[in-house]
C-alpha cells in the first residue's frame, strides 16, 4: 500500500515518465486487487476506501474498479 500512498510524490516527480508511472500503479492495484482475495475484506476495504477517496492525481482508478467489484 505504501507505494500507492506516494502516488502524489511520484507523479510530481516523474517528469515525462507519468504513463510509465500510471501503468506501474495500474499494475499494482491490480496486484492488492489479488491480494484482497487473501486479506480479511473489512480491513482491506476500508484501506482501500481511504486511499480512493485520497487520489489527487487520478491514479487510483484501478482502486475504485476494484472497490465497486468488492462484495459488500
């Protein structure tokens, strides 16, 4: 989680890179989607939720998808 927490700090950083980034956050919410199947759902959701609702910079769209595909 702690990457995508930075998100913000990465992106400000990157310069010319943000597409690479993009793609590497994408693909790391991908994998926390995998491991969410692993974690017990009520922490993992509500980890989840904080960091949706904190997305400055668009890149934790993959997050939200995932929490919309969460069974409640």
């Amino acid at each position: 989680m702690w990457l995508i927490e930075r998100d913000v700090d990465i992106m400000e950083q990157c310069g010319d890179d943000d597409w690479t980034v993009q793609t590497n956050l994408e693909r790391a919410a991908n994998l926390k989607a995998a491991a969410m199947k692993t974690l017990p759902s009520g922490n993992a959701r509500q980890t989840l939720e904080r960091l949706v609702a904190e997305d400055a910079y668009g890149t934790r769209a993959t997050g939200a998808n995932v929490l919309a595909n969460l069974s409640p």
